[in-house]
C-alpha cells in the first residue's frame, strides 16, 4: 500500500507538473499578445500626435492607461493629449488623481499646473508650476508655464525672473524669449518687448506665431513696413493686407491722448 500510495503520488506530481508547464506556456503567449497590442497602441498614439489629431491620440493613451494604470509616462502622455484637444478638466483630473495616488512626479506637476492654466485657474496652476520649478529647476518649460501663469495675473516682474530662470536652463530658446518679450510688452516695455521679440525671430526654431508678434509690435511703433515683410513670410497676400489694415488701426488707436 505505501508503495502503490507513493506511486500515485508520483504519478499526481507528474501530472501537476505537466499542467503547470502548459499554463506557464499559456501565460507567456498571453503576455506576448499583450506587449503587441500595447505597442501596436502606443504606436497609434503617436501617429496621431504627429498629425496632430490629439482627439484620436488620447484615446489611444486612455487606452494603455486603462490597462497600466501605474505607469507615470502614459499618465503624462495621456493628461497632456487632453490638455491639447481643449479638455483642460479631464486632463486635471489624470494627472491630479496619479499624484494623489503616486506621490510627486515634476513632470506631471508641471502638467496639472499646464492644465490649470488652460482652464483659468491660476493660482492652481501657479501653485503646481512653482513646485513643479522647484523640484527640477533645470526644466525650462515648467519655469516658462509659471512666467505664463504670472503674466496673466499681472505679476509681470516675477513674471520676467521665472523666464530669466528658463533661458538660463535653455539659452536662446524662441519659445522662452517669446513669452518674456509678450510678458515686456505687457508691462509696457515696449522698446525691450520689441528687441527681446526680434531675438527670438532671429533664432532658426522659430515659428510663425513668433514672427507675428513681433509683427503686430512694430505696427505699434509705427514701423510699417517692416510689419509687413515679416507678415509676407508666413501669410497669404490677402492676409498680408489685412493684418495691415488692422496694424495701422491698431497704431493709431494707441496714439490717441
């Protein structure tokens, strides 16, 4: 009997190791179908970034998310995607609820901070943009999304020190010398506003929303003409001559006592 009973044993062992075996199998095919469909996913996120479709990419973030919920970078990806395609709350809201959850990230401070800002919440988002600064003072965009969020409170010369601290992290940066030169021209320092602005057209990155603000001022300064011609670098000839008339509109509006 003890013989026989250790057969079976023996027996039972074996065939517990046979299944193991198979499910183990099983397993690892389901987690390799698992890793195509994820990259199969991310890549259809990215895809639709890069056409700047950011309706079907965050749908395509939600998606991973839903499945790695833990994951900080779909997070990011996700909350960011939101914020793009005009749902400032929902992208509070992930990125919110994953530091609640997770603790402290820089990144993703600095992106409920952007998202606050673009749901007009600005001592929200200054809030988060300040720790966001503070915990990676070498990241220039969020210490840029603080000088925005400053700026639109009024407080143009903290404004201005937060830019200062961006440019020292990303020297030249047309992005950075826009906003500073926006923030200059709003307290009324035209003459910086407009050097500060030409700087930043003058840099290789810059882009079209660059060159018009420098445009619009030196409409202001009754500069005209050159007004124009960087108009004509980025606009049709129709919208040339409107931005024109509107220029001369606008500068004579602003000589009136």
């Amino acid at each position: 009997m003890i013989r026989s009973l250790a057969f079976a044993t023996l027996g039972a062992t074996l065939t517990l190791a046979a299944c193991a075996g198979l499910d183990t199998s099983t397993t690892e095919s389901q987690d390799k179908q698992s890793e195509l469909v994820d990259a199969a996913t991310r890549n259809a996120a990215q895809a639709a970034e890069a056409a700047y479709d950011y309706r079907t990419a965050a749908a395509s973030w939600n998606t991973l998310f839903q499945r790695h919920p833990n994951d900080a970078g779909l997070a990011l990806a996700l909350a960011r995607d939101l914020r793009y395609n005009g749902q400032p709350q929902q992208a509070i809201t992930i990125a919110g609820g994953f530091l609640e959850r997770h603790g402290a990230s820089p990144a993703l401070l600095a992106e409920l901070g952007k998202g606050y800002l673009a749901a007009d919440r600005l001592p929200l988002a200054e809030q988060a943009l300040r720790r966001a600064a503070k915990a990676a003072p070498r990241d220039w965009e969020a210490q840029s999304a603080l000088g925005v969020a400053l700026d639109y409170q009024g407080k143009y010369t903290a404004a201005q020190q937060a830019y200062a601290l961006a440019l020292q992290a990303s020297p030249d940066n047309p992005i950075i010398l826009n906003n500073l030169g926006l923030s200059q021209a709003e307290a009324g320092q035209l003459a910086a506003a407009q050097a500060t602005l030409q700087k930043a057209a003058d840099q290789p990155a810059a882009t079209a929303q660059v060159r018009q603000n420098l445009a619009l001022l030196k409409a202001l300064a009754g500069d005209f003409d050159s007004a124009e011609r960087l108009s004509r670098q980025d606009l049709p000839p129709d919208a040339v001559r409107a931005n024109a008339a509107y220029y001369r509109l606008l500068a004579g509006a602003a000589r009136v006592p």
